[in-house]
C-alpha cells in the first residue's frame, strides 16, 4: 500500500466510445493516452446504464453486490406503486431514507474516504440522479457536490446551515446556461466550477468531474453526427483547459483518471412497444406488480421484466414467448432454465427483475461508419445511440490515466473494468481496500510495482441452449478474481 499527500481527480466522458478518441478529434485525451497508461480492454458493468456504472465506480462492486440494478427498476419499499427512477434526484434522496439508508448496501467512495480524514468532491453535468448518487451522502459527510440539472441539491458551498438557493451559485459562477444538444456552454461551466472554485480552494483528496457528453449528442443527434463530433471536440477541449491549469508529472501531486462509464450503439428501428406484444401474447401488463399485472417492464434495450409472485410457470411461459421473437437477444433468469443466469452477470439480487432480457443486436455500422445497432423500446428515434445491453461497443468503455504514480506510455493489453477504479483509489491513497469490494487494484499500471509480469487472464464463454432451437454465447473474462464480462449474443432461431 503507498502512503503519500497525493491526490486523485476523475474526468468522466459519458458513454464516450474508444473508437472516437482520435488525434483529429480528441488530441488532447488521445495524447492524455500515449503519455500515460491506457486499457483498450475496459469493460462497463451490465447493465450498460449510467447509475449502474456510476455505483460501480463509487463502490468497487457489481449490481448484485451494491443494489443498483438498472437506471429503473421495482422497489416497493423505495418507490411504492411505480418503478424507482434512479435518474430523478428526489427519488433518490426519499428513495434512500426510506430503505434506512441503504439505498446502496456497500459503503460508496465517499463514506470510506470520510472515514480515512480524506475529502471528496463531485461535479456532474449528467442527470439529476446521477449527480446525486456520485456523492449520496454529502449533506451527512460533508465535501462538495453540484448536480447543474438539480442545482438545489449543491452542498459544500453556502455557509453552514443554509440551503444553497440557485442564487448563490450563480452570484458564485455566474448563470447556469440553457441545457442544449450538444451541451457545450454546459459542461464547460462544469468545468468552470471545477478550475475557478473546488480545485484551488477545495483542493480535495478525491474529485469527479462528470461531464454528459457525448452521451446526449449521441443519444438524440446519433453516434458519428456532426453534433456528437461538436461534443467530443468540446469535452476534449475542456479536458485540455484542465491538463494546462493542473498540469500532471513529476512535480505535480494531481493523478488523473480518465474514464467513460459505458459506449453506446445505434437505434436500429422504430420503438418496439414491449408492452403491447406482450399484451398481444395474453399477458396483462403494468408499471408496477401491485396490482396483480402479470408482468411490469423496466427496459429500454435492455433490463427486464418483473414477474407476478416471481411464479415459475408464468416465467417459463414468458421466456418461450420472448425467445421465439426476432428481436429476442441473451435472456437471464434466477435459475437458469435454458436461460443465462443472472450470476453469470454479477446481476442476481432482490431488486433483479425474474426475466432479464435483452434486445437483439448486430454488427451493422451506422451511417457515419460506427458498429452496432439494437432492437429498443425506448423514446429515442431511429438512428439515435442507446446502451444497457451487452454489444461489445455498450461494455467496452474508455480507461487512461496519468501522474507521478502511474508509469508512462504504457498500453495495457489485459481487462479492467470500473469496479476496479475504487479500489485502485483507496490503494493509492493509502486506504485498505474494504473485503466487500469486487473489483482489483491495478497494480500493473503503477510505477512503484515495476516491471512485474501482468496478471494471468482466463477466459470463459458459456453456452446455452434454449427451447427455441437458439444458442446463448456470454464472453467473459477473470483476473485476480475479479469477473469482466466481454459481450454476449445469440445464434440460431431468429437471430
């Protein structure tokens, strides 16, 4: 373990795809990436949503471990008579206090810095949601966390006792701008907020700048469109303004990670309307299961259905429904009855639906040249990007990161995955890393370990035969214990 006063920043590009940082586009990221330590095998958490990979990050831990298990999902207790949405901040906030605070059933990164006398800090220019689960203890440990979409929710910055008014902040930064697409005033007053004010009077132990695109670009305009390009040039340039004012080496005691929490893949058709086909197939739907719908759906691409009293012949009658459809990807349930099973995806937990199902996906490029295209059920148009699923370009997500404790120029070429970033956090701040935490200390990137051999990677693929005639490969990947899920199709039947 190394003890030192270093300290640790976080640069998020939401849902940024590796295959977009290029010199042309992202210089100062793709020379961020030659200089110091790169994973061209990074993996996201499934499911490929923001919250999800956003407690991985914080936790160390996989959904069935952490309790996150979709952006949406059932928690009567949490959220009665309708699905738990982890993207409103109110809901989180009421969510957490009536489940007693366990909201998250592991310690988040806040809690065990605050208790190892360290200081944390979040800025997010992502959802409402995602700004407070970063830091979902703040008003109890104290730091600093601004959410732009829920400016209300800011702690850390007016005096003691006092509700922090959008007046203050803005009397502080100036004017939060108008949210557009792509969201360039927007996160460049992130970042602003950033440089001008928690870097130089804060100077916290650990902060996370969460900045939201290109995830928005891509979601509305389409992964490789002029305005996901805006974006990525934008955040790219941000995160140049940053480097110049910080500046990483030697002498610097700033290490910075960069990271995406998930890529994205394109909306291949018109919205599905799930709940009409099942309709359509005799079974009675609903938000919720309370009153006694056969199923209630929490799914875009990707996610699941609840099933009344979990009751295992409606399960089984559901599962051959949905697998002899076209637009049937992977499946998962509890038990595994020519299914996946929600182990196999670091998924099985009370929260989980009984059905996981995800929407079938291909290899086909979009019309600016970019791979993967998926079935969905969700609001976006076609053409527009989407994540949740397990498509390779959904969990293969952006990992580089410099300072005076990680070697240089170095590609790593083994997996990693964001359950990893908390414990490699606490390692180089010299905290134990807690027995609970799932993911491993990456080791093989920083300097005082040498040049030591890397760990040894063992693949697994597990194959599944279902009732329809299909095949279920899952691709995944184990070092030092941790699991990383690679990607998982379907052949045969429809697909």
């Amino acid at each position: 373990m190394i003890t030192n006063d270093k300290r640790i920043l976080i640069v998020t590009f939401d849902a940024l795809r590796p295959d977009m940082v290029t010199p042309q586009l992202m210089p100062n990221l793709c020379c961020f990436r030659e200089k110091g330590v790169f994973w061209p095998k990074m993996h996201s958490t499934f499911p490929t949503e923001t919250r999800v990979n956003q407690t991985a990050v914080i936790t160390g831990c996989y959904p069935e471990r952490h309790g996150i298990v979709g952006n949406r999902f059932v928690d009567p207790v949490a959220a009665p008579g309708r699905l738990f949405d982890t993207g409103v901040e109110s809901q989180l906030r009421e969510g957490d206090k009536r489940l007693g605070g366990k909201l998250l059933e592991v310690p988040s990164l806040g809690e065990l810095l605050q208790s190892a006398s360290k200081s944390f800090a979040t800025i997010s220019a992502g959802t409402p949601g995602g700004g407070r689960m970063l830091n979902h203890k703040a008003e109890e440990l104290g730091g600093f966390r601004m959410a732009l979409h829920a400016p209300e929710a800011t702690v850390g910055l007016a005096p003691p006792g006092q509700r922090c008014e959008v007046e203050y902040i803005e009397k502080n930064f100036g004017p939060i701008p108008k949210h557009e697409i792509p969201a360039l005033d927007w996160n460049a007053y992130a970042t602003r907020v950033y440089l001008d004010y928690v870097e130089p009077k804060l100077r916290p132990d650990v902060a996370i700048l969460w900045l939201s695109e290109p995830d928005t670009s891509y979601h509305e305009k389409g992964i490789g469109s002029n305005e996901s390009l805006s974006a990525a040039r934008c955040v790219d340039q941000l995160f140049g303004q940053i480097l110049a004012n910080c500046g990483i080496g030697s002498s610097s005691d700033l290490q910075i990670i960069t990271l995406s929490d998930h890529g994205q893949i394109t909306v291949a058709s018109q919205k599905l309307n799930l709940s009409s086909k099942l309709k359509a197939a005799g079974f009675s739907v609903d938000e919720t299961l309370e009153g006694g719908a056969d199923v209630a759906l929490a799914l875009s691409s990707a996610g699941g259905l609840y099933v009344r009293d979990s009751d295992p012949r409606l399960i089984k009658a559901i599962v051959d429904w949905i697998q002899g459809e076209d637009w049937c990807g992977p499946v998962s349930t509890k038990d595994g009855d020519c299914t996946l099973k929600h182990t196999d995806l670091m998924w099985d937990h009370d929260r989980t639906p009984d059905i996981g199902l995800i929407l079938k996906a291909d290899d086909r490029e979009n019309e600016y040249g970019y791979m993967g295209h998926t079935f969905h059920d969700s609001g976006y148009s076609a053409g527009g990007g989407i994540h949740g699923g397990l498509y390779k370009s959904e969990l293969n997500n952006w990992l580089a990161a410099s300072g005076s404790m990680f070697k240089s120029e170095q590609t790593i070429d083994i997996p990693a995955g964001n359950v990893d970033l908390l414990p490699t956090i606490l390692f180089l701040l010299g905290i134990d890393v807690p027995s609970h935490v799932q993911g491993r200390v990456l080791l093989e990137a920083l300097n005082e370990m040498g040049d030591n051999a890397l760990p040894t990677v063992n693949d697994e693929e597990i194959v599944i035969n279902d009732r329809s005639g299909r095949r279920t490969i899952l691709s995944k990947s184990h070092v030092n214990g941790t699991q990383y899920i690679n990607s998982s199709w379907v052949e045969g039947g429809f697909c």
